[in-house]
C-alpha cells in the first residue's frame, strides 16, 4: 500500500529510453532495460496539500489562486502538494499541464497553468519580455511611510541588476505593519523579500529574510493580479486573487 500511495504521489520513477518520467499505476508494464527509481519521504507523502481554486478557464490556459504552502511543481520526492498536480487532477487528466512561472511555495496568489505546448510557449514569451504586469500585496515591518508613499528599490541580487518599485496602501499603527503595493521590473531570486529586507523593512512571516517579523500568520506576500494581452482572445484581461 506505501508503495501504491508513493506512486499515486509522484515519488516513483522509471526511465525510459533515457528519458525520466513519474510512474503512477501498479499495473504498468515494465520492459527489459527499464530503470526505476523511488524517492520515499515518509514525512512528504503524508502531507495533506491545501486546496486551490480556480480563478479562471481559458482552454488553452487556466488560471489558479495558489494557497500558501502549495508549491508550484512537484520534485523528486513527489507532486501531490504542488499546483501542476492539483491541476491535473481538477482536470481528471483530460487536459496536460505546463508550468509557465511560479511565486514561493510560502507566498500566495494568482498563477497561470498552460494547457498545451503552444499555450506554454506564448506565455512564456510574454513573462520573458515583460509584457505581464504582476502586481503583489505584501505586508512588511514597520512604517514605510517614512520613507515616502512610493518608492524604487535598485539594489542588485546575485551581482544582477534587481528593481522593485513599491506604493503604500495602508499603514497600521498599531502593528506596526505597512500593506503596500508591489511591482518586479526584474525577476530575481526571492526579490521582493530581499529587497525589503535590504531597506529596513522585511516581510511580515517571512520564514528566511529578516529579524523581528516572524509571525503566525504566514508569510504576507500576495501574487495579487497578472495583467496582459492574451495572445489567443487578443484582449487585455486582468486576473486578480
């Protein structure tokens, strides 16, 4: 039954004319020169993954509100407590699904699925010339007010170029927490977290970046719309969380 449960979840493995790829069911016919591989963590496979929504059904693509906590792709060791999987499986498997970008396994908000090869690609050609706008909510420490109701970060990450400007929404006194508005002109590793890290103000419950913001709560960094020209309905559309 460990067995079968690992394989429903995505840990089992078989290579197949030098390509790997998950094995789902027992039943599978196996052939001569056929490697398989299990990647078994125990603690992993019992997670029970929080449940996404969808925001949208495009055909070609879908669009999902992601939870914290559910990554975007699933690893070695599994993919049941990741979005690509949930997908497939809201589908019954009757649609394929392309990973066209992510946002942090403990950040929340919308993302994009493609549903074929092509859908896949002419996303990925607009994330890659910036031609999606993505705008994030998140809540840091303390009052950033003092700083301005807008403002630019052009610190560089990894030695590259980074910018993340910002707009305060809110500032809430007596937590001591500023809701702003954010948006990544470069798509750096963790950026908007490092970024504000960087100037004195890190993300309320980020588990990695900064001091004194842990919290209960979660990590407060929101994926909160993804605004483009669809390549397929030639329209601007706009998907909020």
């Amino acid at each position: 039954m460990k067995v079968k449960d690992a394989m429903n979840k995505g840990a089992v493995w078989i290579k197949k004319k030098g390509r790997m790829q998950r094995l789902r069911k027992v039943t599978a016919r196996l052939h001569p020169g056929d490697h398989l591989e299990m990647h078994y963590d125990e603690k992993l496979l019992s997670l029970t993954p929080p449940e996404p929504r969808l925001v949208a059904d495009k055909t070609q693509y879908s669009v999902w509100y992601k939870p914290s906590g559910l990554m975007a792709q699933g690893t070695m060791f599994g993919d049941h407590c990741s979005l690509l999987r949930q997908a497939e499986l809201f589908f019954k498997g009757s649609r394929k699904v392309f990973l066209v970008h992510r946002i942090d396994r403990e950040a929340d908000g919308v993302m994009l699925i493609a549903h074929t090869k092509e859908a896949a690609a002419r996303l990925s050609e607009l994330f890659q010339k910036k031609l999606i706008a993505k705008e994030y909510h998140v809540v840091v420490l303390g009052d950033l007010t003092e700083q301005g109701e807008k403002g630019t970060i052009a610190l560089p990450l990894d030695g590259k170029e980074a910018v993340t400007e910002y707009a305060v929404i809110s500032y809430d006194p007596q937590h001591n927490r500023t809701l702003v508005s954010a948006f990544i002109r470069t798509g750096r590793l963790h950026q908007i977290r490092r970024h504000f890290e960087m100037i004195g103000h890190p993300v309320i419950g980020d588990p990695k970046y900064g001091r004194g913001n842990k919290s209960r709560e979660g990590m407060r960094l929101t994926a909160a719309s993804l605004k483009f020209h669809c390549p397929f309905s030639r329209k601007e559309v706009e998907f909020k969380s």
